[in-house]
C-alpha cells in the first residue's frame, strides 16, 4: 500500500497530466479547414487558435464535480491524426512548439494543484482512493475516445476468436450454442462492435441489431427465430432497426459511455445501407422492476393501502382466483405469484394481471427517480441518448430471466433522430422524460388508482 504522500504525488502527478491532456483533446474538435496559415514556409503556424478554441470549445468540468449535462460532440481525433500526417517535417516542428509554447502546461494552476494536494495527508484514505478512481475514470475517458475507435460488424466470416468472445460477452439474451451465434450475425441480423488500437481483437462494446418490418414487440421472434437462418436478405422486408442487446465487455471501463456512441454510429451505418429505414428503436430488458414491485407490495400491505393498488373489480377477481377474503391476503399471493412465475401458467389470471402490471411497470420506468433521473438503469442509458419511451410490451420476453426480472414485459425506447439531440438536452439538462400518449396514459391509470 502506498504511503499518502506518496498517493499525494501520485495524484497530483495525473491530475496535471489530465489538466493537459484536456487542453490538447480540445484541439480535435477543431475544424482545421477554417485555420489560416502564414504563407512564409519557414514560418507556417496556425493563426486564430484562441479564438477558435473560445468559440467552439466549452469547458470541460472534472468527473469529480461536473452535473449531467448533455454529451460533447464526437471527437475529431482521427481527423486531427490525418491533418497532422499531411504536413511536412518543418510545418510538423512548427506545429508542435506552438503546441508546447501556447497549449503546454500551465506551471501557475500546477503549483496551486500541488499546494492543495498537501492537505489531502488529513484526510482519509478511502476519499483519496475515491478522487483517484476518479482521475483514472477522466483519463480513461480520454485515452478510450470516441474518435480513437475502430467501428466492427462482426459476421460468420470473422474470426472464431472475435465470434467465441461475443457468445461470451453477450448479457441480455445468452447466446446458447453456435447455431444461435451464427443467426444473430446473419441475414436480417446485425452485430457490431467498438475496438480499440491498444486492444487488438477484444470488443469494448457490444451491439446487435435485428432487422424487422416493424418494430418488434416480443423478443421471441428476434433469438429464438430459426426460419431466418439461410435466407438471403430483401431489402424490401427492411423497415426498422430494432436495438435489442448491448454490452459492455470491459469492467475497467465501467463509467466511460461507449454504448450511446456506438448506437449512433450504426444508425449512420444502417442509414447508409438502407437509405429508406425511417424506424429504429430498441426492445429493451427492465432489470429491476420484479425487485421493485414486491417492495412496493409490502409497504402498501404494511400501510393498509392495498386497496389502493387494484381497482374494486380487480380486487374482486382476484380474491375469487386465490380464494381469499381480504386485500391483505390477496396481496400476499400476489406477491408469492410474481416471486414464483406461477401466474404465467393460468390464462385467466394472466389476463387478470395484465392491466395491473402494465400501469405499475410504467410507472417504474417513468416515475420512479434517482436524483430526479429514471431509477431504470436501462431506461436511464437511453434517455441520455435522447429516445423517446414509445411502448410496453405484454408477454415480450418469456423465459425464466425475462418472468423473473421483469415478469415478462419489455419496453421499445423509439429513436426519432431528428429529435435526439433535444430530447437528450431536456433529460439531462432539466429532467424531462420523453414517453408516448400510450404509456402516459398508464402512468394515469397507476396514479388515479393510487392516489398520487
């Protein structure tokens, strides 16, 4: 274990490089077309740096303080890479030492860093630890950008390593032998990935993409589909994109947003392929909601409000199905019925149970808050991306993990693209969820029942 002056110094010293190497990751937002260049060729340097850097760049705050706001723009490096590259060895050195001289460190705010750095010797070490994890996460951020990264689709002709590392990877939907593989890289299917120079053949992020007619409602017809399997492609069946897994493959990189840059990068993708796609949505998993749902059981059982969960009539069929003369004892097996997946097996409570799970499942989605954000981690990653929750489906995913999770529903989030970037801006910026007439009408239905 480090001594803390030694965590001092080690903190300090990547707190100064982070200072730096923001300034310099600042440099590929800019357009370098718009640059002016002395036309002395001992002399060619670019003029207007500071003021284009204080028109088009904003501050860059720190993850130890910074609020949501929106995402930055995608970063320019690969264009800032090709720009360099094209100029000669005089104009490389020129460049250069304006970078040292007008972008190097600032000895000032270092010394001041330094200073206050000391103090930290009175604290404890978990809160160093905690600034440090934080540091490394900004530093990650920057090494892992956006523009530094090689978009793959992986297809049956990739190679076994990439593929086996995929079925591996894969976290919504297990991949169960490789006839499944193979289908969810083939015809009407899509998979793609983000790799990094510095990690040859290992996906960062995880993407895979069905191509439907419409938007899919179930997640039955996209994995467990095998009338698809060698069929070739008709462009003329492809209407929609529908996003249904996405994974993160690196634990080290936990915190550093991929996933919404890779989603933007396939619709550019996709667009391109099929000029005429207008649809993209996802059919997301709602991990959490079951969990949730037998808390909110208890305390309104605890409260004496279970009245307030189900309508009259709802109460009275269910007391029928269960044979039991109270809300409170009904409650309880409606706890133990979602706990158990049992009610799944009964068409009849099934049909029972539709209306009253579909309004508190909405409501979870879009009512529930953390810190004023959706408590859904699922629904909170696509928000950010500026999607709009369009639609919940009944009987979406059936197996034992979708029961078990989310008692089988899933959720389209709808990706209007001309609307993304707002939408994301309103979420972020003020805390404004984005959801169709249809699920607000069930967050209605679950209020007016209880009373909120």
């Amino acid at each position: 274990m480090l001594s803390q002056p030694a965590m001092c110094a080690f903190r300090a010293s990547l707190k100064c490089w982070r200072h730096w190497a923001v300034r310099k990751a600042t440099l590929g937002l800019l357009d370098f077309g718009k640059c002016r260049w002395l036309s002395s060729p001992s002399s060619r340097a670019v003029t207007g740096m500071e003021e284009i850097l204080a028109r088009v760049v904003s501050p860059l705050p720190t993850y130890e303080t910074r609020e949501k706001s929106p995402p930055p723009p995608e970063a320019n490096s690969l264009e800032f890479m090709h720009f360099y590259t094209s100029l000669d060895k005089e104009e490389k050195l020129n460049f250069l030492a304006k970078l040292s001289h007008e972008f190097g460190v600032d000895h000032k705010s270092v010394s001041e860093f330094a200073g206050k750095l000391l103090h930290t010797q009175l604290r404890d070490l978990a809160t160093i630890l905690q600034d440090l994890n934080g540091t490394l996460k900004s530093l990650l951020s920057e090494w892992f950008s956006v523009g530094l990264l090689r978009l793959e689709r992986i297809t049956w002709q990739s190679p076994c390593e990439i593929l086996q590392k995929i079925s591996q990877y894969e976290a919504v939907h297990p991949v169960r032998n490789w006839a499944d593989l193979k289908r969810r890289v083939g015809p009407y299917r899509r998979c793609y990935a983000f790799t990094h120079a510095a990690m040859p053949g290992e996906p960062l992020v995880v993407l895979h993409v069905a191509l439907t007619d419409e938007i899919s409602d179930n997640i039955q017809s996209i994995v467990r589909e095998f009338s698809a399997l060698d069929l070739e492609e008709d462009v003329n069946k492809v209407n929609a994109a529908i996003f249904y897994s996405i994974s993160s493959t690196q634990a080290g990189l936990q915190g550093v947003e991929l996933g919404n840059y890779l989603i933007k990068r396939v619709v550019r993708e996709l667009q391109s392929e099929f000029p005429h796609m207008a649809q993209f949505s996802s059919l997301s998993p709602i991990p959490g909601f079951s969990l949730w749902l037998q808390g909110l059981l208890s305390q309104y059982r605890k409260e004496g409000r279970a009245s307030d969960l189900l309508s009259e009539q709802e109460w009275e069929e269910m007391r029928q199905f269960t044979d039991l003369s109270s809300d409170a004892s009904a409650i309880d097996a409606l706890r133990m019925l979602i706990a158990t997946g049992e009610w799944m097996r009964s068409e009849r409570l099934s049909r029972l149970l539709e209306p009253v799970l579909m309004r508190l499942c909405a409501w979870y989605l879009y009512g529930e808050k953390r810190r004023g954000y959706a408590l859904n981690p699922v629904a909170n990653f696509h928000l950010q991306n500026g999607a709009t929750m369009w639609r919940l489906n009944w009987h979406a995913d059936t197996s034992p993990k979708g029961v078990s999770n989310s008692c089988g529903i899933m959720v389209n989030y709808r990706y209007f693209l001309n609307e993304t970037s707002k939408n994301s801006a309103l979420y972020l910026q003020n805390k404004v969820i984005l959801a169709s007439d249809e699920v607000l009408g069930l967050v209605s239905q679950f209020q007016k029942n209880s009373k909120l």
